[in-house]
C-alpha cells in the first residue's frame, strides 16, 4: 500500500528540492506535538462538555471560520456532488474516527487512545486491498504485529474495565483508516476547502448525534481548562494542524507526512503522565513499542525503495 493512502487530505505535488526546510520542519513539529497533544486536551475539555457535543462544537468552531475565510479569499463553493463527498468523508474522519475517541476517552486515558489510534495505518493497509492495492509481505507482518499490540492494550485495566470504551477505541482508527483511503477517491472539493466541507459537515452531524441522545450545553459556563481545551482543539488541533498537514503533504514524501501517526503516542502518554498524572504501566509501554514497531513497517519503504508520488 502506498503510504499516501492514510492521509485525510490528498497530496498534489511531489516532493521537491524547493521545498522550504524550516517550513518542513515546523510543520512535522506542529502534527507531532499538536496532534499528539489533542489526546489530552480533549480529556480536559471532557471535564465540563459531553462527548459528541464537545467533539461537534469543536469543529463547527473550526469549520465555519475556515469555510468563511476561503470563500472570501475567491475559493468557490463546493458542488452539491462534492458536498455529498465531504459528507461521507467527514462522518467516517471526524464522527467514526475522532467521535470514536472523543467517547472512549471518557474512560480511558488520554495516552491509551493515542496507542489505539496508532493502529490506523495498519487498517488503512487492509482497506486498500479492496482497491486493490493488497499489503506486501512486509506490510502483512506489520499488520500482525499490530494486532498483537491492540491485544495487549486489552489487557490493560482501562480497556478491561469499561467495555464500550474498548468497542469504541478500536472502531475508531477503522472509520478514520477508511475514510481517509475512501476519501481519495470521492468527489471532493480542491485544496483547503475539502477540510473545511468535511469540519463543517462533520461537525453539524456530531452535534446532532448529542441532540439525540440528549446532550446539552452545560447550565453553568465551564472552567478555564475546558473552554481553554475546546478553543485548542478548534484552533491548533483542526485548523493549524490539518492546514500544516496538507503543506507536508504538498512538500514532502506522504511517508513523512503521516508518520505522525506514530510519533503521536509517546507525545500524548509523556503529557499523559505529566500533567494528568496518568500512570504508565509495563503494559502500556510494552503494547507502544510493538505497535509502533508495527506502524513502522507498515509506513516506512525500505532505504531502497523508490519514493512514493
């Protein structure tokens, strides 16, 4: 499987010596700490916002503004085709993927998240085989080798403890892998304007998911942290994030684009253990070091592999 096929937004250009090193380089830094620091931010935010509420505010705030502000710089509006595909895109991405977690995290820790969503390249991999872009040999020992991790996160007492945490933690990263190889073949608008399309449909039907189940705004104004955690989320975690994502990925080779994917575990259970006092046990450390060993095989070419386009 090409690499290229796990990321949200799709790439348009080769990498190329043009490329700016130092934008390069801030922008692999803002998906390793940002993304990686999400985990626990949407932890905080947990703390005075429901789940699908919390999670739907989040990118209604970011979705709206980013929608706004490219119209006004002359983007045009998407189709009613392509809203149809950021529809789609945005339910599996941002409800089944990011939902997902947003509910799990109810009860397990921010770190633990981030180690089972690390297993979304992994099913990325699968998901192309019905393209038919079938894991090689190495890729299929990736595969394996990560299902080995994910079993020993469920050993662990957070996921043995709560059992619709562990259905939704793992469903997770299978509606993300899916939607972002899905979303390379639907109609979606060019640029910016799909992050957007997908933020804001995505977003509107994660507010209505609350509705139904009976969310509400909270009667009194939440704390600092939790405001100050949803404004994160808004902010750096969807729009810079996704906006330095889809720059990687106009610059660089997709394998570094997305090796966030494995980078963003050790930073969210290090901010786990800092600021939230989330313990770090044997387990975990050792169901990190065979999923990221797994990620890696999956997503990385060996040095004499042609790039990827």
């Amino acid at each position: 499987m090409k690499a290229e096929a796990v990321g949200a937004i799709p790439a348009t250009a080769e990498a190329g010596p043009r490329s700016n090193t130092l934008a390069v380089v801030g922008s692999l830094l803002a998906l390793y700490l940002i993304w990686g620091s999400t985990y626990l931010a949407i932890r905080f935010a947990l703390a005075g916002f429901s789940p699908f509420l919390m999670a739907g505010l989040r990118f209604v705030l970011a979705g709206v503004p980013m929608y706004a502000f490219l119209r006004l710089r002359g983007a045009p509006n998407p189709t009613r085709t392509q809203w149809g595909g950021a529809a789609l895109a945005g339910s599996l991405l941002l409800v089944g993927g990011n939902g997902g977690v947003v509910f799990a995290e109810q009860w397990v820790a921010s770190g633990l998240a981030a180690l089972g969503v690390a297993t979304m390249p992994l099913w990325a991999a699968l998901f192309a085989g019905l393209w038919g872009q079938w894991p090689s040999r190495r890729e299929w020992i990736g595969i394996g080798l990560g299902l080995v991790g994910v079993a020993l996160l469920n050993l662990n007492s957070d996921l043995r403890g709560n059992s619709w945490g562990a259905i939704f933690l793992l469903g997770a990263p299978i509606c993300w892998a899916l939607g972002s190889v899905w979303s390379r073949r639907l109609p979606l608008p060019p640029g910016a304007m799909s992050s957007a399309a997908e933020m804001v449909v995505g977003g509107v039907v994660l507010l209505g998911i609350a509705a139904l189940t009976g969310e509400r705004l909270p009667a009194t104004l939440p704390g600092i942290r939790p405001l100050g955690a949803l404004i994160y989320l808004a902010v750096f975690g969807s729009i810079i994030a996704f906006s330095a994502y889809g720059y990687l990925l106009r610059h660089v080779r997709p394998t570094v684009a997305t090796s966030y994917a494995y980078a963003n575990p050790v930073v969210a259970v290090a901010l786990g253990a800092a600021l939230a006092g989330e313990p770090i046990t044997p387990l975990t450390l050792a169901a990190m070091a065979v999923i990221l060993a797994a990620v890696a095989l999956v997503t990385l070419k060996p040095a004499d592999a042609k790039t990827a386009a």
